[in-house]
C-alpha cells in the first residue's frame, strides 16, 4: 500500500517562509493535497495539485510537486502566528472518488512571534 | 462549511459498553468516511460508504461496523469499546465525479472517545 512521509515538527519565525515536506511511496498518485488543522478542530483543505502538475500557487501558498522523487511540498509565504497548525499531506491513488485517501503523520508548524 | 455534524462531539464511555457515533450531512453527497485520528498516524480510514447500504471496511475496520440506512446518515458503532479505542473520530464527505474539484474529501469537527 501507500505510505506518507512527513517531518514532524518545524518551527519558524513570523514574516519568514515555511516549508513542508512530504514524501509518497505509489507512482500512481493523483491527486495530493494539502489540508491544516488547529487545535480541537477538524482538518481544512487548503490546496491540492494533480499529478500532471509541477507547480500551483494560491495566494501565499505554493505547492511543488516533484514526480521523479516522489515529493510533495507546501510553501507557505510570510509565516503569520495564525499558521500554526498541524499540516497533513494525503494522497490519493487514481481517478475514481472512491478510491481512498492515504495520509501522512502531519507536520506540526510553530510560528515564533 | 462543508455541512457536516457528528455527535455527540465529546463522549467519554466504559470498557465494554457500546458506542455509535453520528455523522450528519447537508450536502447531499454520495461518499461517507470514518476516519480516526492517532498522534503519529496521521488519519487511519475505518470504513466508508458509497450509498445507501453500500458500506465497506477500510484500513482499521476490527471493532466497528457501519450502517447508512439514509444520505445524509452514516453511523458508526463500537460494538464493545476499548481503551485502543480512545481516540479522535472524524466523519468525511465527497461528491463523486467531481474530478475538476480533485476529488476533495471535506471533515466534520471531529468527535473526541474516551474508554475508560
């Protein structure tokens, strides 16, 4: 099966930029998407990319998708204390709404003010 | 707001008992998940549903079982909790065939199980 890789902590300071890591194992990934949870609450999408993409931006997030490595990764631009969160990468394999979503271990971001 | 309820939100139960937990939505829409959420793995699926009475098991099924008799419900129930039940629950929504949106699965807030 699909496994999802992320680091588990990063921390940064307010204004800098913040990067998070994802790795997947399956080739035949297609959809990847980003989603953010504070605390006590449920996960929010934030952003996802298809797999023929290499890049999307949306506002202060970016997200690079890197095929050959297998690499997702999350920009967030002008890190705000209101980022702090636990970010999760999940990947889904092929096309079809029923097929599942496999998630990582979520990043937990801490923005120093 | 992705119109999803669960209940009850906060639930703290006794070895043994049984539990069912609630996932209402608004939208309409046909795919249903279960997951839990565990610190370090990430979210597991427990079962999904892609119809009325269309229910199958996910990665960590062992334990519970399902049932969707309407759209807009899809229950779960621990049939004799236990304490590695303790957990986060989170209900999930899709509309199919939407590929142009990705496929996105959107979450309820949450439902927090203590076994004790």
């Amino acid at each position: 099966g699909e496994d999802v890789e992320q680091s588990l902590f990063l921390s940064v300071r307010e204004g800098d930029s913040s990067v998070i890591n994802c790795t997947y194992t399956d080739s035949s990934s297609t959809y990847l998407y980003w989603y953010k949870q504070e605390p006590g609450a449920g996960l929010q999408l934030l952003t996802y990319i298809f797999s023929n993409m290499d890049m999307k931006q949306d506002q202060r997030l970016t997200v690079l998708l890197n095929k050959k490595d297998k690499h997702l990764s999350l920009r967030i631009a002008d890190t705000q204390t209101g980022d702090s969160a636990i970010y999760f990468c999940a990947v889904r394999r092929g096309f079809n709404a029923g097929n599942m979503l496999t998630f990582g271990g979520g990043t937990r971001l801490m923005v120093k003010p | 707001d992705a119109g999803i309820t669960q209940s009850p939100r906060h639930k703290v139960t006794e070895t043994g008992t049984p539990v069912t937990l609630r996932c209402h939505q608004t939208e309409n829409h046909r795919y249903m998940y279960w997951y839990r959420q565990d610190p370090g793995h990430g979210l597991r699926l427990i079962h999904y549903s892609y119809g009325v009475k269309d229910t199958d098991k996910g990665e960590v099924s062992d334990g519970y079982s399902v049932s969707r008799s309407k759209t807009e419900d899809f229950l779960l129930t621990l049939e004799s909790a236990t304490s590695s039940q303790t957990s986060v629950y989170f209900c999930a929504i899709q509309d199919a065939g939407q590929p142009h949106s990705g496929n996105t699965i959107y979450f309820g807030e949450g439902s927090w199980l203590t076994v004790v």
